[in-house]
C-alpha cells in the first residue's frame, strides 16, 4: 500500500479530526495569505517602469521633518552640478479648471512636471509623444498629455484626441499624447493630466518657495549609497552659498518603490501582519497539542508496527504525511478565503481604489507564501508530536497499552508548554488589536480645539488668468462668502488655504527683540475673516480678523497659545511682531490675537510644529481655496446650491469635493479603521483557538486521569476537591502564560507607539482588562472538563483499572 493510501486511512476514519484541523488551519494561513498579500501589494510588487529599481525620491531635510518639498533653484543646482542622476526632474499635485463653451466647468487633478519628467520614468506614450525640456519653456509649456482613464471618458477612446485642446484655468492647451493605462497611478494617485511647469526666469531663481517633488534615474553602476553622498556634499555646498535659505537643510534619497506609500499606512501593515503571525502560531501549539493526544492514542498502533520491523524514520514519514495531507487541505482553503479577503480590502480600502493603482491580489509571490506557511504548519503540528510518539520502544508501548493511565512526563511537559504559549500568544494578540482599536477611537474622540461636526466643505481654483491680480480675488471672495451666508441652513461661512486635518503649509520665522538660532517653524495659514467663527475656536486674547485687514494696512497676524506662551511668558503677545527672520528684508507682522491651539485629527504622526499662525486673506489671498460652511439643518440642499452660486460669479470656476469635515474625515481614516477592524478579527479567532486548545488539553488530560480521580473519590475526596484540582491546573498553566505574554504586550504596545506616534496605545487598565477576560475564558475552557471529573464513578474507574 502506498504511503499516501496509507496516512489517508485513519484520517477517513476519522473525519471530524481531520476537518477540525483543516478548518483550524485555514483560518490560520487564510489570515496571514491575505496579510502579505497586503504587504505584497504595498511594498514588493514592482513599479510599472523600465528599470524601476534605478528611480529614486529626493526629500530635504531639516530639523523638523526628512521629507520636505524643495524649491525650484535649488532643484535646478543639483541638476545641474550631480554626476550621479542619468535624469531627474520636478513635479507637483495640481488641480484645473477645465472649462469648455457650453459645458459645465469642471476639476482636473493633474501633475505639473519639468520637462524630464517623462524621460526619466521611461515609459513611452500610448499615442502622440510625450513633453520634454523644449516644452517647458515660458510661452511653449501650452501642452498637455492626458491619461488613458480621462482620455476614454472625455474622447471616447477616440484617436483624433491627440491635437485637440483643452480649456485649462482660461487657457487653451494642446494635447500632445495619451499615456498607456494605470501610468502613474501606482504614486501620484489620480492624475488625468501632464502639464509642463514652464518657469519664468524670477520662478528658476526662487529659493524661497518650497513646493516642488523630485524624481531621479541612477546612472548604470551607480549605487545609491554613492548617490546620497554626493547629494550630501551638494547639500553642503547650497548651504554655505545660500544660508539663508538652505542652513540646516539636507537631502535625503530613497528608492521609488519605497515612497509609493504612506510611512503610516506601511508600518501599520507591517504590525497587522506581524500579528497575523501569531493567529497561526496560536493554530499550530493547538493542533500540535490535539495531534500529541492523538499519536499517544495510537501508540499501540504504532508499536505493533514497529513490532513486524517498521524502522522509526518509517513511522515518523507516515505520520509526517498525514500532517501533510491535512496541512495541504488547510492550505487550500486558506488560499480561498484568501482569496475572499482580498475582494473585501479591495472594496472596502480607500487605499486600493482603481485610480490608484494599487491592487490586492493572489499573484505567484502570494502563492508561494501560501506554500511557505503550508509547510511551516506541517513542521510545527506535525513533526515534534511525530517524534515523540515514535521515539517509545514496542514493548514499552504494548504494556502501556494494556492499562490506562497518564502518559508520560516528556508529553505531559510539552502539552503544558504548549497551553503556556497559547495563552502568552494569545494575550500579545488581543491586546495588540485592542490597543490599536481603543487608541483609535481615543486619538477620534479627542477635542481638536475647534467644532468639526456641522461642516460642509468644497475646493475653488482661482488659478484662471482673470485671478491674477489680489484684488480681484479678494473681490471674488467677498462677493462669495455674501451669498453663501444668505442661503438658508448657513450659519457662518470661512475660507481657508488649507482644511485644519491634516496640518497647514509651515514657515520659518524670526520675532521682534529676540535671537533665534536656527529660526523656528510655525504653521502658517491664511485664513478669512469669519474662520475663526465658524471653526468655533476660543480668543484667548486681543482681536479676530476684521475686513479692515487689508492690503493698504499694516500685515497683521493671529497666534495660538503654545507660540505666545514659548516667545513671551507672562507677557502679553498682543502688539508684539513676528518677521521673516532676514535683517534686510523683516516684512513685520504685528500679532492682534491669541487662539486655542489646534490639532489635526487626520494626522497619525507628530506635526512639525506646534507653533500655529494666521495671517488674514485681506492682506494675501490663495489662488486654491477651501470654502467651509457651518450649517444649522440639513447638509443636502445647501451642497447641492454651492455648485450653483459659484456658476452665477463664474461660470469657469468648477466646485470640487463637497463633503463635510466627517465624511472627509472617515474616507482618510478608512485604511486604519479597516485594519482595526481586521486586528479585531484577528485577535477573536485567536482567543477561540486558546480556549479550544485549552479545552483539548484539559479534557484529555481529565480521560487519563479518570482512574485517579475514582480512587481519590474512594478514599472520601469531595467532588468540589476534584473541580478545584482540575481547575488549578488549567489556572497555573494560564497564569504562567498570561505573565509571558504581558512582557510581550508592553513590546507590542511600544512598537506601535513608535509605528504611530500620535496614536495613544498605553492603557493599563485594557491590558488589565484583556489579561482578565483571557484567564475567565481560560478557567471557562477549563470547568467544563472539570464538571466531567466530578462526575466519576469511582466503582467503574476502580473496575476500568
């Protein structure tokens, strides 16, 4: 009879073993395929360009972040002087207004780019060609390419689209090509458009102005250890010959692939994952438990085998393939529900949405990870039990066999240490999922210094030539805000450059009568009048923004409580003037107010800053807007009029993401509230694989004891003696492991404070609460085998032995 034949017979007679097994183990490689199907996606697929493992991002440093934007002469320095970069180019996030005659105006996210910006991904258009340097010149950057997706709605997929134009913020632009599908995507999220930057002489000088990423291509042989030495040499060279823009500046180079995604978003899929693990190590000590009570059920068998000359390694073999035959059958149906939780994260996750390029799927690479934890299975629930039970001698065996008892010392120390991990897995587990999903919930709930309930808000480009001037966007603006304030359900109306979620735009700055060295970072927003009110903030002192702010008055400006409190304790901040910190050129700005500070509850890191200043929109107006209603009814009839008011200023300018604050709020915190909820799965399958392990173990445990607890009965033990004996055991066992496994939930809770630094993840009382529920299901698991001891019958226990 051949091997297989020969493993598949006990297990077919045997069919609940089996299928409790495959089940147990499917959910265990189920859980984690789909994990690092997630991983697969983040951070090993590859990039859809030629050679993309010689692109590289350019970020400057400072003191207050490794990942700044840089200006445009400094970008055109280091192209100019490095020896490393075969090409490199700038690049930006940009939103049109895409306004054709007789159609309604409408936003296009694009991307503007220098003009190697192409050439340096090295992907070829779909049709037409792409732009390059000669395109990126004042007067001939009219040019466009357009994506594949945005060329199928607007043309249809037509051919004759190459050479038409576009209306682009009251610009007519010619389209130059189409690129091929899903280029982009993967990085720059949902860009329809290309667009040269076109730079003015003034623009290329400007150092300033700190807006701009950076993409390179390696020269061949070129590592990039090599690469950031050069960068740091440049680095250094800028900083001697423009201190007053670059002191204290580096820059710092990663792989492209690396920055496809969010620090964030990567760390916390590497601790979901992590303890994703820890489902299937849970799943293998219980199998490995139920498998050992099994082997030394059938030693007998065994025995008797090796008794008509069946070698050891023989036996061993067999039993491993019975392990490799259920692992094989729990493989394959972990790859389904793989399978299935992939369609879940792909629906449900606004990170793997279709404009962004990112999929969730079961390629080769996940496969084969499939197959690894297939095997590790195998090795962990099958070969140490395998070992032991062979490891008897026949005849010990067969006169075991003819009496009952408890097995031996070796086994009864491996089951126990096996309950022990359990539990410290288990406890690492649930109080990994609940920290994260309590921190959560707390960074959520927390008070942000402003009202952010009863918000709508929408996105306006003032980016058309008729916008050039201040004064005519400050025009547009009051006219604006009166209208809008005159639609029913409006309580107040605020217009800000940026929407207080994720942080604002940041600056450094000097104060009046003081040395600063290096000068600090505040936040710098420019805000209307009427923010203050409608965000629902505290004027701690002195004045908010009035129309009187103007341009043809002194520049004012607002500043937050940490920032009066860290430049003048004890004083008043009013009257007081922060500059630009350059001697020659102060530009003054006297603070006429103190408001509560600020937090930004989209954001999961720590801000650059906690310095907050507002300058008014009268004395310097945006050309991109968010408009920020606070409504007292309904959201509905007020969303759908803002569309229209806008259209009756200006036909040309489209309204963009008209949402509330929340609803903005929960699509950005989508991806951790998925992984919440994933933990959360995570961490009650694991707290049902423990106490079923502990169950196993302790009903086996109570089988072969049966003989003693009928004496122990005979000589006048009481039966409540037998529950307490029982339940002891089960006790010390989950006590031992909760103590392991609390040493491991302070690692666990430190790796995720330092994965998200904003997240509050240490909580006493949950650890405690967790280690509490797990020893109450422990002693659950373990009374109801207990309940079986008190019910011996010493005659027939006595009768048995």
């Amino acid at each position: 009879m051949s091997p297989v034949k020969l493993a598949l017979r006990p297990l077919l007679k045997n069919p609940g073993f089996a299928a409790v097994v495959a089940l147990t183990l499917a959910l265990g490689i189920g859980a984690n395929t789909a994990m690092f199907s997630l991983l697969n996606a983040l951070l090993f697929e590859p990039l859809p360009y030629p050679e993309s493992d010689r692109l590289v991002r350019v970020f400057r440093t400072s003191p207050q972040s490794q990942s700044w934007p840089h200006s445009p002469a400094n970008f055109l320095d280091r192209r100019a002087r490095n020896s490393v970069f075969a090409s490199s180019a700038a690049f930006s996030g940009w939103s049109f207004n895409l306004s054709e005659p007789g159609e309604p105006a409408e936003r296009v996210d694009g991307t503007v780019a220098t003009g190697d910006y192409f050439a340096t991904l090295g992907t070829p258009p779909l049709l037409g060609r792409v732009f390059g340097p000669a395109d990126d010149e004042p007067g001939h950057h009219r040019v466009a390419v357009i994506s594949h997706r945005f060329w199928q709605r607007r043309f249809g997929g037509q051919t004759n689209a190459v050479g038409r134009s576009l209306r682009l913020d009251g610009e007519n632009v010619t389209i130059i090509g189409v690129m091929p599908p899903g280029f982009g995507h993967r990085l720059w999220g949902s860009s329809d458009l290309w667009k040269p930057i076109g730079w003015t002489a003034e623009e290329r000088a400007n150092r300033g102005n700190n807006w701009l990423n950076e993409l390179a291509r390696l020269k061949p042989g070129v590592s990039l250890g090599r690469a950031q030495g050069e960068m740091n040499g440049l680095a250094a060279q800028l900083a001697k010959e423009y201190p007053g823009n670059n002191l204290d500046c580096g820059v710092r180079l990663v792989t492209l692939l690396e920055s496809a995604t969010d620090d964030t978003v990567r760390r916390l899929a590497w601790f979901v994952s992590g303890l994703a693990i820890l489902v299937l190590l849970i799943a293998c000590a219980n199998l490995a438990n139920l498998q050992l009570a099994r082997m030394m059920a059938r030693s007998r068998e065994l025995a008797v085998r090796a008794a008509l000359g069946a070698s050891r390694g023989t036996l061993v073999r067999h039993c491993l393939i019975e392990s490799l035959l259920l692992s094989l059958i729990g493989g394959g149906l972990g790859v389904l529900l793989a399978f299935g939780c992939t369609h879940v994260l792909n629906r449900q996750s606004e990170l793997f949405r279709p404009e962004t390029g990112f999929a969730v799927a079961l390629n080769l690479r996940v496969l084969l990870f499939a197959v690894f934890c297939t095997a590790l299975t195998v090795v962990l629930f099958g070969a140490l039990p395998a070992w032991l039970a062979t490891r008897v001698s026949p005849d010990q065996a067969l006169k075991a066999a003819t009496r009952t008892g408890t097995s031996g010392r070796p086994q009864q120390r491996l089951r126990n240490a096996l309950v022990v991990g359990e539990v410290a897995l288990a406890l690492v587990l649930l109080t990994g999922a609940s920290g994260f999903v309590r921190g959560l919930e707390r960074l959520l709930t927390r008070d942000p210094g402003w009202q952010m309930d009863g918000v709508l808000t929408a996105q306006v480009s003032l980016t058309s030539p008729a916008y050039e001037d201040p004064y005519a966007r400050s025009a547009f603006l009051a006219r604006l805000e009166e209208r809008l304030s005159a639609l029913p359900g409006v309580r107040s109306v605020g217009f800000s450059s940026m929407l207080p979620l994720w942080g604002f735009g940041s600056r450094d700055f000097g104060v009046e009568g003081q040395v600063l060295d290096p000068l600090p970072l505040t936040f710098y927003e420019t805000v209307s009048a009427g923010f203050f009110k409608m965000m629902g903030m505290k004027l701690r002192e002195g004045r908010f923004f009035d129309s009187g702010d103007t341009t043809n008055r002194p520049a004012v400006v607002i500043v937050n409580e940490a920032m009066a409190h860290h430049f003048w304790p004890g004083q008043s901040a009013i009257g007081k003037r922060l500059g630009s910190g350059d001697p020659a050129d102060p530009r003054w700005e006297e603070v006429v107010g103190v408001v509560n500070d600020l937090q930004f509850p989209a954001s999961f890191g720590n801000p650059d800053t906690y310095l907050q200043a507002y300058r008014p929109m009268g004395q310097m107006t945006h050309r991109w807007l968010n408009v920020m209603l606070r409504l007292e009814g309904p959201v509905e009839p007020v969303a759908a009029a803002l569309p229209r008011v806008v259209a009756d200023l200006d036909p040309g300018l489209p309204v963009a993401e008209i949402v509330t604050v929340r609803q903005r709020l929960d699509r950005h915190l989508a991806n951790p509230t998925l992984l919440g909820r994933l933990l959360g799965g995570f961490a009650g399958l694991g707290l049902v694989l423990t106490m079923l392990g502990i169950f196993g173990v302790t009903a086996y445990s109570v089988a072969q004891r049966t003989p003693e607890f009928g004496i122990r009965l005979a000589l006048g033990a009481q039966r409540r003696d037998l529950l307490g004996l029982v339940l002891g055991q089960g006790l010390r066992l989950s006590l031992l492991g909760s103590a392991i496994g609390l040493i491991g939930a302070w690692a666990v809770s430190r790796s995720l404070s330092a994965a998200v630094p904003a997240l509050p993840t240490y909580d006493p009382i949950l650890i405690a609460t967790m280690t509490a529920g797990l020893l109450g299901v422990s002693l659950l698991a373990c009374y109801l085998p207990a309940r079986r001891a008190t019910r011996v019958d010493p005659i027939q226990a006595l009768r048995a032995e």
